[in-house]
C-alpha cells in the first residue's frame, strides 16, 4: 500500500484528500503546512506527496525544492487555488521546479487520483 503525504493548510481540503486518498486504498500522512510536511516526510517517507503552494511557515515551493533535494525520486503533485496571482501562475512555477504534475483548484476528485497513480506507475 503505498503512503501518500497530503499537505494543504485548509483543514477542509485535507480532510476531502485523506477521505478520498483512504478510500481510494492509500495509507494518508497529513500536514498543515510545508514545515510539518518535511517532518512527517523525515519519520515516514511517502511515495508521492500533494502539496498546495500557498501555506504558512513553508510555502510549497520551498517544501518541493527541500523534497527534491533529500528524496528526488519521490514525485510532488502540487495544488493551488491561486492568492494574490491566479492559481496558474504558481503551478506554473512549481513545473519549473520540478513538480511531477500541477492541478489547480478546484480539481475533480479523479483528476487527483489519476495523477496519484501516474506518479505511482
């Protein structure tokens, strides 16, 4: 079963990931921001993480740069609703980073699990 590290600052949006990634007969680590998000990284890797960019304390961007840096084998689904720019602009952004896929919120729910197995395959 493979582990999959959900973070987003929105409790709802993590919420709707854990339920949907659980049900869909993955393991779920959450985390509320890109700080967590390294920690629980560091005590159980994942295969694949879903990170929203726009977050307190470790913003997605820096959380994929660190990822790739201590585990560049591991693709990152980044997720983003937009802030001051349209969500476009820092998916775009997190592409160029490196980023395994970039969805823009809101997304339909096989839309996330599509590219969750593509990550895995």
């Amino acid at each position: 079963m493979a582990t999959i590290l959900a973070v987003d600052d929105d409790p709802q949006v993590r919420e709707m990931l854990d339920t949907l990634f659980t049900e869909a007969g993955y393991q779920v680590v959450t985390a509320a921001d890109g700080k967590e998000a390294m920690a629980n990284f560091r005590k159980q890797p994942a295969e694949v993480v879903v990170a929203d960019i726009l977050m307190p304390e470790k913003d997605g961007l820096e959380t994929l740069q660190e990822l790739h840096q201590i585990a560049p084998e591991v693709p990152v689904i980044a997720i983003s609703g937009g802030g001051h720019l349209p969500g476009s602009h820092y998916l775009k952004t997190a592409t160029l980073l490196g980023a395994f896929r970039a969805l823009e919120k809101p997304f339909p729910n096989r839309a996330i699990l599509t590219a969750v197995g593509e990550a895995l395959a």
